[in-house]
C-alpha cells in the first residue's frame, strides 16, 4: 500500500481505534494499486500491516466479501498474462471508502496493558520487571531509528503536493508514537531507581486515584 521511493508511507506504525477496519485497509491499497491477492497480502504486510495486523487468510476472505458487496471486482486471469488474478476497486468501493473516511468517532482511550502492568508492580513489586522495559526500550528505540531513516531519505525537501505531505504527517506520526513510549519507558526505569516506599506509611497512603 505504501512504498517509500514511490509513495512513502512502507513502514509506520501506529496503534488505531478498534473502528478501523480491514476492508477499509484494502479498499484504500486497491485505491493506489490494483493488484493480485498475494501482491495486496505481501504490500498489506510491508504497509497497511504496520497500522492493523491481519493474516493472508483474513485478506483473502475479506476479498471475497468485498468482491460480493460489489466494492472491487477481480479482473480475468489471462487479463494479466498468466499471473495471478488481480483486483480492482469498483466506483462502489470508492465511494464507500470515502463514506468512512469521514466518519466520526471518538478519539480512543489509552487501554494499554503494559499500564497496568506498571500499577501492578507499583503494588506487588519488585518483580524484575525492569528486564522487559529494557527490551521494549531497544524495540522502541529500532523502529524509530527506522523511521528516521525513512524521513531522510524521502522527506528531505518539504513535500510541495496535498499527497506527499499527508504522508509525510502519518510518518511524523509514527514518530511521535514511538518517541512517546521511549519517553514513559525510560522514566519508568528511572523510577525504579528511587527507594520503596516506607512501609510504615503504607496504611495512611493513598493512591493517586483515591
């Protein structure tokens, strides 16, 4: 769906709402590509696949539901010279596409186990918790190397085009959010450094949502 050196979007990853949806994901691929179902499924793992996690057997079958509803239609196989069956998005799909686009939908809540996990350890630790903080920090820490790449090297003049330019914002984005998680990361870290609380005060302290 999107290829850096071409149409730069290939790699960010952000988490979205529970309302983003598969078919949604494909239509807009299809939109920038007409393409087979294994080219869409290998383009949805190096794109779409960072936004919204979805297995080849998941992109085939929503293919075929939206191939029903009347949104792409597959193109006759020796229309592509012996590859395989490609798809194409129908005016249908287009105009669905942009129904959803515009949508509206409450901004979503942060609901994130790892901030629980940190309560937790606030409660019941230590529990050696600080080992796995350490390895998402260096996971982190890759994909924003990553994405820094990608900004360099597609993005080093200011986008003078509407397309470019928003996908430049949703690199930007990806950006933000791994930049956010090595900021609370590390100050987590550093908060292991600080000394337990006296447990005398235990009994008299409350917790911050009390």
């Amino acid at each position: 769906m999107y290829s850096f050196r071409g149409n730069p979007l290939s790699s960010v990853h952000i988490t979205c709402s529970p309302q983003m949806s598969l078919p949604h994901a494909l239509l807009t691929a299809l939109v920038e590509r007409s393409c087979s179902g294994s080219e869409l499924a290998t383009r949805f793992d190096k794109s779409i696949g960072y936004f919204w996690s979805a297995s080849h057997q998941q992109i085939y079958r929503e293919l075929g539901h939206l191939e029903g509803a009347g949104f792409i239609e597959s193109l006759p196989e020796e229309s592509t010279r012996g590859r395989k069956r490609a798809y194409r998005i129908l005016p249908a799909g287009q105009t669905e596409l942009r129904r959803w686009i515009t949508q509206e939908e409450e901004p979503a809540a942060l609901r994130h186990e790892f901030m629980v996990r940190l309560r937790a350890e606030a409660a019941v630790g230590p529990t050696g918790l600080e080992n796995e903080i350490r390895r998402r920090i260096s996971l982190h820490a890759g994909k924003l190397a990553h994405y820094r790449e990608i900004e360099k090297r597609d993005f080093a003049v200011e986008p003078r085009d509407r397309e470019t330019a928003l996908q430049l914002v949703v690199l930007q984005a990806g950006i933000g959010y791994e930049s956010g998680w090595l900021e609370t990361l590390n100050a987590a870290l550093a908060a292991f450094e600080k000394p337990p609380r006296d447990s005398r005060s235990v009994s008299t302290r409350r917790t911050p949502d009390e």
